[in-house]
C-alpha cells in the first residue's frame, strides 16, 4: 500500500514507520520536513492545499496538538490543531479515491474519569478541558461526513501510549526511581490501563489490511497495572528493587496543591493522572481483528520503553 502519515516525525509517527517501511510505501506530512528513514517524502501543509501530495491509498492522521500537563497552552491552539486540522486532511480524503483514514484520537476525548468499572466505546462522551474537547470535535466532524460504505474510516482511541522515544508521565516517573529516591504514592490503590507501541502498531496494520467494518475503536493492552505495579515493573527493567513508601493521602495531596501553585513537577494533575483509575475495554477492537489477545502484555511492553531510556541515558 501507499500510505501518507501526517505528523510523521512524532514519536507514534516515528514507530509506525519502523513498523511499515519494510511492507508499503510511506510518504509524510508535517511541519518538520527532514528526511527520515524509510519515508519516500515528507510534504508540508501547503503542499496539501496546492494538491502537490501522491496518489495513496490510506491515510494515518496523527498530527495534532498533544495534553499539556502544565496547562500553560491557550485552549483555542487545540481546536486549530486538534479540530480544524483534522477537518482538514479528512476533507481533502472524502474528495479523494483514497480507501481508508484512520483517525488517532484519545479517550480523554470520551471520558476525563471513568466511571464505572471499564471505559467502553458505547460511553457518552463528556470530555473535560481543551483537549479532550478538542478531539471530540474532531470525532464528531468525521461520523456527521461518513463516505460511502466503500470507504472506511477508523477512529482509534487509544490510552496512554508508551515504547521507546516516549515522552510524558512515564518519563517523569523513570527519572525519579533511576535515581533511586522512594516512590511516595504507595497508600493509593489504582487500575490503569496503558497501550504498548508494538500492540498499537499491530493493531494499525490489521487496520490498514484487514476488512474492518468503520468507527470507533478504543485501545488499550490487555492487562491494567496499578502504579505500584508499574514501579515494580520498571524497577526490575533497570535491575533495581523498588522502594515504595505508603505516606498519607492527604499530605501528597497537599504536597500536590503546593507544586500546582509554584509550578513544580508533581502537581495535582499529575497525582491524579498517576493515582486514579482508569481502565479501558480493548474487546472491540480484539474481535474485529479475530484475536483473543494483544500479541504483548503490558509488562513486556514497559520493560521495552525503559530499556530505552536507559540506552539514551
């Protein structure tokens, strides 16, 4: 196949590539146009609009503006990004012969808490702030202009995604029990589930070669860590024990309100993203490829990412 990938030199952007490359021909769109192994070209924005862009026969719309944990970023620059942007490319599909479009969205764009036991597809979406608006929008753009049935159209909501040049949470949790300080947060019991790169990509090869009927899919690994487990796992990635201390909820709490005042990196958005839970239903897209599991648990997953981060260190 021919496929075009828009934010090609991001870090989802940048795997997929290594996924592809070696079975298809890859071409990119971005505002960074450096050229990158395995991608035939990348074109910018105005290449789109003056129709400069090849003939392909999918489209992988990963560009857009990522969750700002700092909240430091003016909410109207998700909805140019995240929103317009992707009215945008898909536009310039649905006036197109291209046959497939996959939309990465995020199940923030369902669901800020997940109430209940399990996220599943068939939530009412009610996002909270800039980003999960944002995408939803987005969503919304692309199931009110379905094409015909010939075409197809996949948006993937996948949860938080780690493998190597990840960069986020993970990141900041790493640094802290590289350097061997405690981990605090031991006394809050949580479910989280995570998405590994290589099952994202499985799972957008099967997407790209299989006949999926279109819609919404959430993606997730099989297995929910709690963030105690996750210590552990990443501990034994870097050969260390893992030292958790259970200190009172309510002094991290406050701990947590102090560094959202002075700006620091634990602040109340990232206990509660690294302490609530947050588990979500990977069934439908499970059974619309006919697997009965994703091809790597949670844990192999972790242990790839931080192997990573160790080499880059």
């Amino acid at each position: 196949m021919k496929i075009l990938i828009t934010g090609i030199q991001g870090f989802v952007g940048s795997n997929l590539v290594l996924q592809l490359k070696n079975y298809h021909t890859i071409y990119g769109l971005d505002i960074i146009t450096q050229a990158k192994d395995g991608v035939e070209q990348i074109y910018t924005w105005d290449d789109l609009d003056k129709g400069n862009i090849p003939s392909v026969d999918a489209i992988i719309h990963l560009a857009g503006k990522a969750h700002d944990v700092k909240n430091s970023a003016d909410a109207s620059v998700y909805f140019k990004v995240n929103t317009e942007l992707t009215k945008k490319i898909y536009n310039y599909y649905l006036t197109s012969k291209i046959e497939r479009f996959i939309f990465f969205s995020s199940v923030k764009a369902a669901a800020d808490f997940v109430s209940g036991e399990v996220l599943t597809e068939e939530v009412i979406p009610h996002p909270v702030g800039p980003y999960g608006e944002s995408k939803i929008k987005a969503e919304e753009y692309l199931l009110g202009h379905l094409p015909t049935a010939e075409k197809k159209v996949y948006i993937l909501r996948p949860c938080m995604i780690h493998g190597p040049g990840n960069k986020g949470n993970l990141n900041l949790l790493y640094g802290v029990l590289r350097w061997g300080i405690p981990w605090p947060l031991g006394s809050f019991e949580n479910r989280r589930s995570f998405t590994s790169i290589d099952n994202l990509k499985f799972v957008v090869e099967g997407l790209l070669t299989k006949e999926i009927e279109s819609g919404i899919y959430h993606m997730a690994d099989d297995e929910a860590l709690s963030t105690n487990e996750l210590v552990q796992v990443i501990c034994e990635a870097m050969g260390k024990k893992g030292r958790i201390w259970k200190l009172p909820k309510c002094m991290m709490n406050g701990l947590a309100s102090l560094g959202t005042y002075l700006h620091l990196p634990l602040n109340k958005e990232r206990i509660t993203k690294l302490t609530e839970n947050y588990v979500v239903s990977n069934q439908k897209i499970k059974q619309a490829l006919g697997i009965q599991k994703m091809p790597y648990t949670a844990e192999q997953g972790f242990i790839k990412t931080i192997q990573s981060f160790q080499k880059q260190k």
